[in-house]
C-alpha cells in the first residue's frame, strides 16, 4: 500500500512530506520557506553562500513568520585544490574578461578565493537552534555532527550514489535526500575526482538502489513536479520528495524575472550540466556563457574558486537583466512549469493529484 | 487508481504489460523472447544489426515456440555522414589496432562500412507477418509505415524527448517508449545532429513530459528492474515497462558468460554513455575500450561506420574471453540484478511485487 503520510512526516514534524530545496544565492526568499512551513511542507533556507550575519537574520526572521520547522542548507565540499591548478587563473581570467565584455567587466573585477566561513556559519545555526541542518556536497565533520546530535537538530544529507547514502547513514544522518541527474541545480556528489562531472544516475534508478541499501529514510530529489512524481517517489521506495525548480518558480521564490520567465519557456532538451559557473557540475538551461566557456576550451577552475571568478559577470548580468550570462539553474521537468504559483498552492495541488492517482 | 491492466495490454494483445526490449548483438535468442511471450509479456527480436535471412529464420523459429504476438525492432538511423569524417578513417584505423593488439588485431581486421539492408529486413517482416515493429533511432519511412498498417502490423517507436514522441504519434506509430537516460544500450535519439551525446532526460523525468504530450500509449524504459519500478512507471503516467538489462541478465540471454557476470557484479556507478562502440552514444559498463578510445584524443567516426570498424575487436574479445574489449551495455539499475533467472521467473517476481505494493 502506498500512504501519503510516511514515518518521515513524524520525523521532520512535518504535515505533509514535501521538502523545498535548500538553493543557494537567494532563491529561497523568506517568505518562500514560511509559506512552504505554513503549508505543510518543509521550507529550507539555501545559506551555502550566505555571510554568517545573514543567515542569522534571515533564520530570526523565517522564525517570526512560521512556527513550523525549517531547515538550513550548508555546503560541505572537501574539494582539492591542486597547485597546478591555481596557476591557470590568468587563462581563466581571460575568457571571462573576453566572455563579460558586453556587461562591461574588466580585469580587476575577477576575483580568485577558496576562504569559505563554514565553522561560522555552522557556529549561527548552532546559536540560533535551527530544527534541522540539512548538507550538500558531503556531511558535516564529526565534531560538528556530534553538536548537531547533542542539541537534538536533525541532519539531512543529500547524496548521488548508494555509497554516498552508505557513508551519511553511517555518520549518524536522519534522513537522506537522493538527488538523481534529472536535478536542477548543482550535483551533490561528494568525492569530485571521483566523478568530474558528478554522479549522474537518473532518479528512477538511484531512488530504489539506496532505499534498497541503507534503514534511514530516504526522500526523492531530481524531476519531480507534481502529484504523479510524489507516488511515483513512493513506489520506488522514497518517503517523500525534495523539490528545487518547482519552487523556484514560485511567486515567492526570489529569482530574477527573467530567469523565472526562462523556466516557464524552456523544455526538458535544454539543461546541460556545467562547471562553468562555480567549478562544480551543476545542471541549468544552456545560455551563451557556458556555450562561450566551452567553446574557449579553457577548463574551469575548481570549486569555490570559479564560483568567485564568475561572481562578477553573474551579478552585471543581474543588474543588466542578460539572461545569457546568469546561472539558469533548473532541473529536467521543465514542461511542468508554466506559471508564478504560491508556495502554499504548489504544495496543495500536488498533493491533491497524489490522493487522487492512489485513488 | 494504478491498476496493472492497462489498454495497452489489449493494444498489444498482452497479459502484462512488460516488454523485452529488442536489443541487437545476439541477446535476444528465440527461447528468450518465446519465454517472455509465453509468461504474459512482449518479447522482442533485436534484428538492428541481423541479416534479412537469419530474420527470417529467427521469426520461424519463435513462432514455432509461442503462439503469442511478439515483436521485431528496427533501426531506422538517418545520420548524415560528413564526406569530412570519411577522411579520418586512417585515424581511426591507428587507435583500433593499437587498441585491439593484445587480440591481435591487424589493420586488415578493420573494416568501414555505411550499408545495411534495412529495405531487405523489412521485406521479410512483411513477408512473415511479424504482429509487431518496434523502431529505435527513429521511425519508419512513411511507405514502410503504410505498409505495415495496411496488414494490419502495430507499431512501436522508441523516443527520447517530448518533441520525438510527437512526431512518431503524428506518423501514425501505434505505442511510444519512452527512453530515459537511465536506459542501458543506444540512445534511441532520432536527430544525432542535434544531441551529439544523445538527448539524455532521466526516465523519472522524462514519462510524465511524454504523456503529457501525446494521445497515444507510453510505455516507460530505462532503470526498471522490478515490480517498485513497474508501478512508478505506472504513477508517472504510463501504461508499461520495457527492461532491457534486467532481461540481459535471464537465464536466456544470448550475451556472454562474462558480461553476464559483469552485470552481476556492478554497481550503478559504472556505466557511461559512450559513442566508442558503434559512433552513436549508448550506455554501457566503463572498461579499457572505452577508456583507451576516449584517451587517445580521436573522436569516433559516424554510426554505422564506427560500429562496423569495431565489429572485429568485439568478436576477437569475446572469443577470447576478453570482458576489458567487449561491449557491456546496462543500464543504471545494476544493484537489481544478482543472478540468472528464468524469463518467466523475472516477470511473474514482478508482476507479484507490484501487487504487493498496490496492496
């Protein structure tokens, strides 16, 4: 028998079990993670790049909006930086000097830096007692896990492999979110020399292979868009859904315009996977800025240093409303979104169709 | 409500609604597809790389074993062959024997061709009144489609995109398969031209976009390998499977003891698309073919002539026990597969979960 209400509704303290995406740089507005909490849902700040004073503000203000839990995304990439590589910055700095022409960049806007504030912004999220912590790109450190633990928040890891899941289960994970390669956004892959371009199994294959590998629970993340993809998660063994580009779509969602407008006009044939952007394979609607990179044959450099490189040209392209040089994330159901909803109708229509598929 | 009878099982004239995919290369003995024809499902001659006599021979042979519809798949490929391509033979030539000298692969082994007899092959599926064509790479010519109408033959294409499977419903074919990313063998993309590397949209994705779109049955391929995956595809809108690697790995399968074995022992964190094999991108277990092919900087030449290059290679390695030269097409749900089962055993294990999870 497949139920709509699965043990992770108990576990999250959630209504119904439907997670919205933690997508860093500024997607995941406020209002958008209090609507999806005050929904029934499971609303997540995306803090992956967000300075440690932000995110304490914006938790304080999600919790004058909502009393429901929330989550807070963090990023935890262990990535290698290879010397080598650091001596290829001038090679990248001039594709993106030649590539941000248009948007007026020039030399001294490009940025190269690895510092990342992890601990402080672990430090917030431990200071203002956040319901549950939820990561990319790995697990949080032992010490940091054991802090987690202690003060009772649950940890939420999203993994691209069965042995990913095997890895976070035995850390001491909740709850785990398998990302299949229809995902928008970037690849949650841990070990990137392993697997350049991230792991890419599609959401159908992988979704059963790790329920089928660890006891926690496991949520389904990569294409799903409505009622048809929350049963079919559960079929395949998942006990919910994790969605990012449905709720980027949303009404609250906290994109450019123009990049929304992209989401309701594209197609399933139009994402790429690229590291142009931040170094890390990432799936979005393929733009000139990452046809230009390529075509330069120069490889990006690794994550987060490309990310600080293309901050300038992403922020211009912003300003200037060029949409062919913004990072499109978006994932491969792209037919599914048409219109600028509320969260909260997102969150109810979906799982109206669900009850009435089960019948 | 998800009921497992779907129409298609009347379209198709089937118990279940299961089909065996029509891989080519010799997997599809006729013992596999009269097991699976005479267990409730549609079994599928591969005949894309078969001579219109051994066709024939095989259809006689299953109707001796099953009185049952069954079906024979085509390939229908229209890729342009640039005259600049022909030009890089020699390069091709160099790689291929370098590669294939532990076979003991002389230049004399490699072999270019571009003909095929599809007009031949198709004769003989008229002449013995096969009830069904199932078309990969694209659809039937329109004189050819006619003709398989007017006596009265169903058709099925394999699609995909959204775009693929409109014009394969606008040409009049009977039933879709839809082919996710997750799929094991060749891309079944029409327009080679436009997706390179195939147009790779996850099935979980991929399903729901193509019912969408279309009036006519879709039936979900690429990472089913049990009765969870039968009723996900169910819930996303479709009206069945088709599996191709959970099949590869029955006790009927024509493939060799050892890619029987490889397909036993991997993990979903293997296979890569690859246009080594055949220069059209397909999907198969990562060994040192593949990865000599990619490292020596070559690009492949077009299907079919890649395919016709590499044919020695293949039939040295396999007569000689080679697994590391052989071609291992699965798909992403490897972790499903563990033994040698009857046909008959992986359906009625199927049909018998996805009941237990409809409850």
């Amino acid at each position: 028998m497949i139920t709509l209400h699965t043990p992770i509704c108990d576990v999250l303290n959630i209504k119904y079990p439907i997670i919205q995406a933690g997508m860093a740089g500024g997607s995941t507005t406020v209002e958008l993670i209090a609507n999806v909490c005050n929904a029934g849902g499971l609303g997540t700040l995306g803090a992956g790049y967000m300075m440690p004073d932000d995110i304490r503000k914006a938790i304080r203000d999600i919790k004058q909006q909502t009393d429901r839990p929330f989550a807070v995304n963090m990023f935890c990439a262990k990535d290698p930086i290879n010397p080598n590589e650091k001596k290829r910055e001038h090679e990248v700095k001039d594709v993106l000097v030649s590539t941000g022409k248009h948007l007026g960049i020039k030399e001294e806007d490009i940025q190269f830096h690895t510092s990342d504030p992890f601990d402080e912004r672990f430090q917030v999220l431990i200071e203002e007692e956040v319901p549950i912590i939820s990561t990319a790109f790995g697990i949080l450190p032992a010490d940091k896990m054991e802090a987690a633990k202690k003060r009772n928040i649950k940890v939420i890891s999203m993994v691209t492999t069965v042995k990913e899941a095997m890895i976070a289960e035995r850390a001491g994970v909740d709850v785990i979110v398998a990302q299949g390669s229809d995902a928008g956004g970037h690849r949650s892959t841990f070990d990137i020399k392993e697997h350049p371009q991230g792991a890419n199994i599609g959401t159908f294959s992988l979704i059963p292979q790790v329920v089928e590998n660890v006891k926690i629970p496991v949520v389904a993340a990569g294409g799903v868009m409505n009622g048809r993809g929350l049963v079919a998660a559960l079929a395949l063994g998942a006990q919910g859904v994790q969605m990012g580009t449905k709720f980027l779509g949303s009404k609250e969602s906290g994109i450019h315009p123009l990049y929304k407008k992209a989401l309701f006009d594209s197609t399933e044939e139009q994402t790429v996977i690229t590291k142009n952007f931040s170094g890390r394979p990432a799936r979005g609607i393929k733009n000139t800025f990452i046809e230009e990179f390529d075509d330069s044959g120069v490889p990006p450099l690794p994550y987060p240093i490309q990310n600080t490189a293309t901050s300038s040209i992403r922020k211009e392209a912003s300003k200037q409303n060029q949409i062919e040089y913004m990072s499109l994330w978006a994932g491969q159901g792209l037919r599914f979104i048409h219109q600028e909803n509320p969260a909260e109708m997102i969150i109810k229509e979906l799982m109206g169709e669900a009850e009435k598929i089960l019948g």
